[in-house]
C-alpha cells in the first residue's frame, strides 16, 4: 500500500491523504509557491478546484509561460514539480494532470481536449502537445496539478502562451453585392477580393454561405470555389433565389489546415422584378402566343460576351454570366422570356436553355413555354457557341 512507502520525520508511517504535519506543530501542508508573473485575468475564468483529497502543494508552471510564442504547434509543457512538506515524492507514483485552454477574446475559454495525464519524472514533469490540438496566432492558457489513483491536490497557478503565425490564410473581403444593395438578378454572383495567404499555404479555397432567415446564418448552405490568381474570387448558388427577399452572405479561407474566421455579413435584397422591357399581351382562351425570333440578340452577345460564352459550361465549372446575361437581353424585349425550369421545377434550372411563356396568366411554374437551345457544345469538354434551337418538341 502507498502508506507504508511513506517517509516523514517521525518515523510514522502515514498516508499522504489528509496528512497532517506532528513536526511543525502545523495543521496545514505550505501552502503553494505562486508562480509570480504567470496569473492573468484568466485565471478566473477556468474551473475551480474541486474537492481536494490529496493535500500537497500545487506544481510550478516552468514553461511556456509568460504569454511566449512557442517555437510551433506542439509544445511542451514543463511544471517544477510538487515538493511534500513532510514527505518525499521520490517514492511515490505521482501522476501529473494537465489541462490546456483556449483563451478568447473577454479572457473566455474553452477547454482543448480532454485532461491530459502523464508519470512523474525527476525536478519536472512535462507533457508534448500533439499536433493538430492547437491553432496557430492563437492564445492559450495551461495549468496542472498532482493525482494518486483517483486522490488530487490543488490546480497549480495558470500560464499563458501564444501559438507562432506559421502560414497565413487571411480572410477575404466583401466586395459585391455590397451591404444593403438590391439586385435584380436571382442568380447574383458573390464577389470578394482575395485576402493574403502566404508562399507555403498550397491551395486555398473560398467557403461561401447564404441564408435567409438572418445575420447569425441559422439555416445556410454553403458552397465553395477555389481561390483565384487573381485579386478577386466570385461565386454563384447553384439555383436561384427568390424574388423580393433578404439574403445574408460572408466568407472565409482555407486551406485544409488553416482557416480563417467567417468574415462580418452583409445583406441584399432580390428585387421583386428584374429589369425587363414591356410584355405581349395573353392570348385569346385556348390559343398560344407564336415564339419569337430574337436569335439575333443572342448571335450579338457571342461577339460582346465571347469570354462569358467560353466560359459557360457550368459542368466544368463555369459561370453564368452568359445565361444571365441573355436574359436579362432578352427580358428588355419580352417578360414573357425567362430562364428555363425543367418539367416546372425552378430548383433545377436549365444551364444552357431558355423559356418563351405562351400562355394565360403570369405564368409561373407553368410549362406552357417554347424551350430554346441557345448555347451549342458538348459540354464537359466542350467548344461552346451560340445557338438558336427550338426544342420544345424533343423534350
């Protein structure tokens, strides 16, 4: 049993549970050497002590200490350790507790991990942080204390330190749609200028998120681009949004192991109607309207637009500026013309197709509509060119 490897200057053997000094007439162990300079305000702030059940002063914390930059993301935690009063430690198998924090801003922190514990070993005893547990330009705090089985002593005084800034992955910037700003497109390109990353970063990618229903993002998607080599980065949601209607937007980077924090929102609104031209009055009951030729807008837009056209195969990860843009054309001549939801279901819109509304009424989810081809490729792998098809009969 432990009690029986005791030493104390009485020659009794006693256990260090509830020791009790008979040599200095004392009734309580020394008390715990401060470690002066290592408490701050988050001291306070991390978990009391508990019931104490093994009565020996609390460890020192050596290093890091201080607030220091550790030389990298796993350093090693050394506390001087506990001195017994009236016994010697030599003898015992002391087990060590550490315990590491994350300190926010406030001073608030939360815990990394759970308590970590390691053997005694001679003077100090230290602990490795593991790779992957800390994040870089990041302060933490750490403390420890003394166990046996399932006996422990006081929590020793905190330490703080800060992690080095190994690889910068800033976060980029708002650009476009700027906060408060209406669009009148449903399919709004997000555009932020790239924030700096350092040499060693390797690939980076932009996480995008929108959401309608506030600033604190309760419901987002997210959606993500790889960051480009250029000052800015844009990208769309894959489907459309809906008209008169408020959408919060923000983004951060990464690169697998560093990311930023999100950036601060900023808001739009779809505006309840795009900017179009006037619109072809209904039919009489039972007739269709004829479908238009307006091929010559869109033979035009592939001169004006002939790197949105090549770039328009969103299978291979192209935009939609050409599409949005042909419709946007199109509109000015015609509401009637809109975009193209297969089989009625505007959250699968055609990528390469618009609609001409034949019918009666606003005609919304309606497919009483001619369907036109006006991009021509094979996409993936794919020249695209203009094109001016009716498909309403092949689909």
């Amino acid at each position: 049993m432990v009690k029986n490897r005791l030493k104390v200057c009485s020659l009794v053997a006693v256990s260090l549970v509830g020791l009790i000094s008979s040599c200095s007439g004392s009734s309580n162990p020394a008390a715990p050497t401060s470690a002066s300079g290592l408490l701050s305000d988050v001291q306070f702030a991390l978990p009391p002590d508990g019931v104490i059940s093994l009565k020996v002063p609390a460890p020192t914390p050596q290093s890091p200490a201080f607030n220091a930059e550790t030389d990298d993301m796993t350093p090693t935690l050394i506390a001087s350790n506990s001195d017994p009063s009236y016994v010697s430690g030599d003898g015992f198998d002391f087990t060590y507790d550490f315990e590491i924090y994350k300190v926010a801003a406030g001073g608030v922190t939360t815990k990394v991990g759970a308590t970590r514990s390691v053997a005694q070993t001679p003077t100090t005893t230290s602990y490795t942080v593991p790779a992957g547990d800390l994040a870089q330009d990041t302060s933490y705090t750490w403390r420890t204390r003394v166990r046996i089985g399932d006996e422990h002593g006081a929590w020793s005084d905190a330490a703080t330190f800060q992690t080095p800034t190994l690889v910068t992955v800033d976060a980029p910037i708002l650009l476009s749609p700027a906060d408060g700003a209406e669009v009148s497109t449903t399919r709004p390109q997000l555009t932020v200028t790239n924030g700096a990353v350092s040499a060693d970063a390797g690939a980076v990618q932009y996480d995008f998120q929108l959401d309608d229903e506030g600033a604190t993002f309760p419901n987002p998607v997210t959606f993500s681009v790889s960051r480009s080599g250029g000052t800015t980065t844009s990208a769309s949601y894959e489907n459309a949004l809906a008209r008169n209607q408020q959408f919060w937007w923000r983004a951060r980077a990464t690169n697998g192991t560093v990311t930023s924090d999100w950036t601060a929102p900023f808001s739009f609104t779809v505006s309840a109607t795009s900017s179009s031209g006037p619109r072809t009055p209904d039919p009489a009951p039972g007739q269709s309207l004829p479908l238009p030729n307006e091929s010559a807008i869109i033979a035009a837009m592939a001169v004006t637009h002939a790197v949105e056209l090549a770039d328009s195969c969103i299978e291979e990860g192209g935009s939609w500026d050409f599409m949005d843009e042909a419709v946007r054309q199109l509109r000015l001549t015609d509401t009637r013309w809109g975009y193209n939801c297969k089989r009625g279901d505007c959250n699968h819109v055609s990528i390469d197709v618009v609609d001409y509304f034949h019918g009666i009424g606003d005609g919304t989810d309606s497919t009483e509509v001619y369907i036109i081809d006006i991009i021509s490729a094979v996409c993936p792998d794919g020249n695209q060119d203009w094109s001016w098809q009716d498909q309403t009969d092949a689909t």
